[in-house]
C-alpha cells in the first residue's frame, strides 16, 4: 500500500475516521435526547427540583378543539 492508500483507508476504511465520528454523533444524539426526558419528567417527578412552569399538555401543543 501506498502511503496516500493507507490515509484513505485511515479515514474511509472500515473502521476509519467516518466510522466513529458517525458512531459518536449518533450516541450524543440519544445522551441529549435521554437527558432532556431526564431533566424534563424525571427530576420534578422525583421532587429533585421544579420547573419555571408544568410541561405543556398535548391539546394546548396540537390546538385540539375538543
């Protein structure tokens, strides 16, 4: 291999750059998506703190007319 094939497969390779830069972006999405349920519905639930104002109900955020 040359040394320009061995920085493609570095970075493009199976398990190359791309690979765990896609693998980090994906966890971090669930870690900030598990973390807001988190602090949104679990912490004022188990009475850790309370928010400014209640979480929203589903009719006033889809104007329901029912």
């Amino acid at each position: 291999m040359s040394v320009a094939e061995k920085a493609v497969e570095l970075y493009m390779g199976e398990k190359g750059v791309l690979f765990w830069l896609n693998k980090f972006a994906y966890t971090s999405i669930f870690i900030i998506i598990g973390g807001w349920i988190l602090f949104q519905f679990v912490g004022p639930s188990l009475n850790l703190y309370q928010l400014d104002s209640p979480p929203f109900s589903p009719n006033s955020m889809f104007k329901c007319s029912y």
